[in-house]
C-alpha cells in the first residue's frame, strides 16, 4: 500500500496550459475569486480598494490540468496618483503576457466608466477575453449579468467568488479555452530552483532591489512605506541556475498589533520565508543597523532560511565595513555573511546572486558520517564537556546527518541531561566554522545512544 503511495507521488505533474490574467477596476472581487479558483487564501483581500498591487501568480488546479493564474490590482485609468498609474502598467503588462483573460466587473454596480475603460484596454489587447459578471450570490440576480454585454467582449458569465457559484463550470471554460488556444504551456520550475525570500523592514529598498536584479519594473517601487501586499514571485536565470525572487511586505514590530491589510500582508511575508531556501535581510545603510532588523534576521533563522545579510543603498552611506561585520557577528546566532549593493548603480548584484546561489548549496549540502565523527573527535580534545553529579562527564560518543534542506545532526551520548546551553551553542559555532556553515540554519539533536 505505501509503495503505490509513493509511486502516485512520484509520478509528474501534468504540464502546465498557459497563464491566465485577472483584471477589474479595484474593488471587484478579483483576489476573492482568486482564493476561490486556486482553493487558497494566496491573496490579500479586504473591503479597501486598491489592495492588490503587484501582479502575482498562482498555480491552478482542476480536473487533471494545471495552469497559472495571474491576479493583478485594479486598473483606474482615471487615477492621477503614481501607484496607481504602476498598479495599471502592471495589469497591462499581465495582460500582454497571458494566453486568456478573465474580466471580473461587480454587475451588482453595473457597468461603470471604469469598466468601460478596462474594456477597451482588453480589446485593444486582441487577446482572448472572459468577461465575468461577479457578485451574483443568487440565482434570481442572474438578469444583471445582461448588461455587460455592452462592453463588446462577448456573453458574460454570471458567477460567485465569494460563494463559488458557478465557478466549476467557469475553470471547465478556462481549461477548454487553453487548450484550444494551443500549447502555449509554461515550463515547470526545477528541482533545483533556488527560492529567495526578500525580508526587511518597510521602505529598505526591497522592491528596488528585486526590479534591479530582473532588469525591469516588476514590482511597484514607491516612497511610501508598505507599497507591497503580497508575497511576489519572480524567476530569474543567472549563472545557469534559477531563483524564484519572492518579494514580501516591510515587516514590523509588535506584529500582534497590527490588523486588517497590514496583518495579513506580513502573514504573506512569513509564509514566503518558511517555504524559502534563503533569505535576504536587507538593511538599509543609510540609516545604519537597528534592532528591526536583527528582529527581521530573527524571522528568517526561526523560518529554517540560511540568510545573507544585504546592505541596500550603499551609495548613500558613511557606514564601514568592519563596524557592520563585528556588530552581526556579535547579534546574530547564524553568523550570516553580508554583501553591500546599491540597486541605483548596480553595485554588487551579480555577487548577491553568487553568494545566494553558495548559501543554498551549503544549505542543501550533506557531509559524510566519517567526516563528520573526526570533527566530533577535535571536539571533544578542543573542550572539557560539562559534567554533572557525583562527577558525571558529558560523552559526545558519535553521529550522523539526518536531514538536508536545512542540515540536521543528531548526535549521540551518554546522557542529553549534561547537555548545557553554553555548550550546544559552542557546538553548533564550530560546525559552521569547521564545514563552512556560516549563515546556515543549524539543527542538533543530542539523544541517549540506546
């Protein structure tokens, strides 16, 4: 029975159709009907507009076919205001991207001048366009779907992404649709892809860096602290290797007090680090460190990310080199390496992309149980273990790697009561120090030998 398990596991997921853009003017209901299609809660939703920002993708699941969904913040052509104008060129580079569109309109507000202007954006498109008559919750409203036909993309669809009404026969349409299109279909991340989470604290420069290394605007860049909502994926080639580059939400003190956008807009920023390899710390050099940042360092230990420490804006700095490495040394448990960069003049970003890419084979690495036993026997002549009543001494006797991604040790001796904390701490030090684990999360279990 547990072999045919494994064997369904195994087997490779189908490929994936194409991409699939959301649009709508802000506010209806897009990120809702994400959640609902991609049965996730992957997208910040609330009653405020303008909420979903960057464009973000998702994989979408059903009946036995795969594709990307791409849910994108409301265009408002009308609006002057400079995130807003991002927020459109976003939507418009999404739609320029994707094999089919689905547009999403409120027909409980009815046709605005809003919509009409998304429109005529999708027809100049020339792309394949589903126009979704959302917030239909009864069957008796269906009638308010009939005039959204005088946007010219064809018969609306009345659905529910709040309730899920008639969306099964929606992705049935979207599936059709795809695959009439033609094989369109995206690759599948590989095995090996490095996932990078970018963390820091609001307003450090990490949607500058990420728009820096991809060579275009990706994500919204604004002086106004909190500009982005979502966890955002991009992927970027370098060196023969691929980095999923997930940009996150500032991340702030007192999280527990924070609620409604900014809540669930660092709980993204969370997730994203607890299923990334490595994490980028970014510190903004012009202010110099402060304890939100080794707060944030935190984050990323207690996430199981090996971390490099990213000293943005170094063109605007007068902070030296060996001040930063003593201080995080001092600070931080993982003793991670740091790199200064500036996103402005393009210093230090291929060796941000190296050092990543040297941070994640150490973090994927494994050292052999004979190398690792001699290390244990340096050890145990470089320090008197501590001892414990009626002159019991602590014997680290032998041990082995039990996991990889991050690496975890188990070690065996005499008795894990003599175990102090002083000493595990040394411990896990000189494994950095002897196989080159610096920035790495470490894990040690110390059992009695049976």
């Amino acid at each position: 029975m547990d072999e045919d398990v494994e064997q369904l596991e195994d087997e490779p997921k189908p490929p994936l159709l194409g991409a699939v853009a959301i649009v709508g003017f802000p506010n209806v209901g897009k990120s809702t009907l994400v959640n609902r299609l991609t049965e996730s809660r992957a997208a910040v939703v609330d009653a405020t507009p303008g909420v979903t920002r960057d464009r973000k993708e998702l994989v979408c699941e059903w009946a036995g076919k795969r594709f990307v969904i791409v849910d994108t913040g409301g265009v408002d052509v009308a609006d002057p205001s400079p995130v807003t104008q991002s927020i459109a060129a976003q939507a418009r580079e999404a739609v320029a991207e994707a094999d089919l569109v689905l547009f999403v309109v409120d027909a409980r507000a009815g046709v605005t001048p809003g919509d009409e202007e998304v429109a005529q954006i999708l027809r100049e498109s020339k792309k394949r366009v589903l126009v979704l008559a959302n917030k239909i919750d009864d069957p008796r409203q269906e009638n308010l779907a009939l005039e959204l036909h005088r946007l010219g993309l064809g018969d609306p669809i009345p659905i529910s992404g709040l309730h899920g009404t008639g969306t099964g026969d929606l992705l049935d349409l979207v599936v059709a649709e795809l695959e009439q299109i033609g094989p369109l279909g995206r690759p599948d991340l590989p095995d090996d892809a490095i996932r990078v989470a970018i963390l820091g604290r609001p307003n450090v420069g990490k949607s500058s860096l990420v728009n820096a290394l991809l060579g275009r605007e990706r994500v919204i860049v604004s002086d106004v602290p909190g500009t982005t909502r979502d966890a955002i994926d991009s992927v970027l080639e370098h060196g023969g290797r691929t980095f999923v580059l997930v940009d996150t939400a500032g991340l702030r003190r007192k999280r527990k007090h924070r609620q409604g956008i900014e809540y669930y807009s660092e709980l993204r920023a969370l997730e994203a680090a607890e299923r990334a390899d490595v994490a980028l710390v970014l510190i903004d050099s012009s202010e110099g460190i402060v304890e939100q940042d080794l707060a944030v360092a935190d984050v990323a230990r207690k996430a199981d990310c090996s971390t490099l420490v990213v000293l943005s804006k170094w063109d605007e700095t007068t902070l030296q080199v060996d001040e930063v490495r003593g201080h995080l040394r001092r600070r931080l448990r993982q003793r991670p390496p740091f790199i200064a960069v500036s996103a402005h003049t393009g210093r230090g970003l291929e060796r941000l992309l190296d050092t990543a890419g040297q941070l994640f084979d150490r973090h994927t690495s494994r050292i052999g149980t004979g190398e690792l036993n001699r290390a244990l026997g340096e050890l145990r002549a470089a320090r008197q273990p501590p001892g414990g009543p009626r002159g019991r001494k602590l014997n680290l006797l032998y041990g082995a790697q039990i996991r990889v991604r991050p690496p975890r040790f188990r070690f065996f001796v005499n008795d894990p009561g003599l175990i102090t904390r002083d000493y595990a701490y040394w411990v896990e030090n000189e494994l950095r120090e002897k196989f080159g684990l610096d920035g790495v999360p470490v894990s040690i279990d110390f059992v009695r030998r049976s």
